[in-house]
C-alpha cells in the first residue's frame, strides 16, 4: 500500500472537493483519497504508484496536481500541529453563537419562567439562526452537508431543501404551532445526521461541517456532535411532556 500526499490547486468550494475525490478515485489501483479544501491536497491510497499526468488528466481543466517538494512536508507538518492547538479557535463562531441563543432564550423567559418556555425558544431561535448561516451558501452547503449525512447521501435533494426544513421548524417551535410534530421531526433529522457524525468522528476523517453553511469554515469535531445530542435531547423531554398533558 502507498499513500502519498499531493498539492491540488483550483479548488474553490467543497464541491470542488467532492469533484477531485470521485474522479482521482476512479483511478485504476487507488483504495481511497481524502481531499482538504484548506490545505489544498489530497491523500491518496494506491496499491501502485500513479503518475501525475493520469492524475491530470481525469481532473477537470481548473485544477492542477503536483507533489509537494520538502520544505513543503516539513510546513505542512508544522502546521497540522499549529492547526490542533487552534481547534478551540476555529470553533469560536459556534461557542458565540449557542452562547448568544442561550441568553436569549434566557431573557425571554425569566420574568416568568417556564423550563418548557425556555426549550421551545431554545431550539426555535437554533434553527433560525443555524438556517440563516446556511441559506448565505446556498449553492455550497449540499454539496458539504453530503459529506457525512445518511439521507442526503442516498437523496441529494433532501440536502437542498434542509435549510428551509430549519426555517420552518423554528417558526413552529417559537409560534408554538404543531409542536408535537415539530419535536418529531426534529428527532429525525438530528437523528440521521449525528449518525453520519459520529461515523465520520471515529473514521477520523477531516471535513468541514456544515452546521453553519460554508461561511463559515468549521472543523467536524465532537462540539458538532454535542449540538445535536443538546437538541435531541430537549426534544425528547418535550415529545414526552407533551404526551404526558
């Protein structure tokens, strides 16, 4: 087995990525090639060596491959340590952004307050907030949720139609209508993708997540999975509070 790391230019959104992986990986004797945007490389698994012009020549006329020389590697190297130790850093946007819901949440309902109030506005505010970020891509964001969700793998059109999926479940949940089926609906989806996250989390496969659009460039790392247990989990107590009146 041969793994080499090679230097891809060209690329511009994560459809691009996803473009430059199933062509290399059509490639005859290659196992598998992980692609990242950021670094602009792609890690290729053969049984053989391939020579660059294959390589080449089934990628599209915008981008370029080529091995990267030794200075390179050894840059490379140091800044996937630089890249670890900012991890906190790249995922700043998303601590600012479940901080400000929370508050607002909180202030909502603190003259009165309802625990069951502060969910449904909770998770309202989550989804009109999450589904703004990803609505600015729209044309990006299938092509990244992809990536690692289950259904839209199988139904790319279920990817398109997400974001206003979320626009719609948080006027549900923050007009409190059809609240039964909002929180449903919300064990579903969440469901279906923290599965596609945690599969990603244990393969160790490095790609974007798609929880805020491609505007923002975040990690997949565990806060992603913990989102979506938060979420759930409010839904479920809800779904059974519900049931219970």
């Amino acid at each position: 087995m041969i793994t080499k790391t090679y230097k891809i230019s060209g690329m511009t959104c994560e459809g691009c990525v996803s473009s430059v992986e199933e062509r290399l990986s059509k490639l005859p004797k290659v196992n598998s090639v992980k692609v990242d945007l950021e670094k602009a490389e792609a890690v290729i698994s053969s049984e053989a060596p391939i020579a660059i012009s294959s390589m080449s020549e089934v990628l599209a006329p915008k981008y370029g491959i080529s091995e990267p020389n030794i200075f390179q590697s050894v840059e490379s190297n140091t800044s996937s340590i630089s890249e670890e130790k900012s991890k906190l850093q790249q995922l700043k946007p998303l601590f600012l952004i479940f901080g400000y819901i929370l508050i607002a949440s909180i202030m909502l309902n603190y003259k009165a307050w309802d625990t069951s109030s502060f969910m449904l506005d909770f998770m309202g505010l989550f989804y009109i907030i999450f589904s703004f970020f990803k609505l600015l891509d729209l044309k990006g964001f299938p092509e990244s949720f992809r990536m690692y969700d289950p259904l839209a793998k199988v139904v790319p059109f279920y990817a398109w139609i997400y974001p206003f999926i979320e626009v719609a479940l948080g006027l549900m949940f923050l007009m409190r209508y059809e609240i039964t089926a909002a929180l449903i609906i919300t064990i579903v989806i969440l469901g279906i993708t923290t599965i596609g996250v945690t599969r990603t989390l244990l393969n160790k496969s490095k790609i974007q997540c798609a929880c805020l659009g491609t505007a923002l460039k975040l990690p997949m790392t565990e806060a992603t999975f913990i989102e979506n247990s938060i979420m759930i989990v409010m839904a479920w107590i809800m779904l059974i509070k519900t049931a219970a009146l």
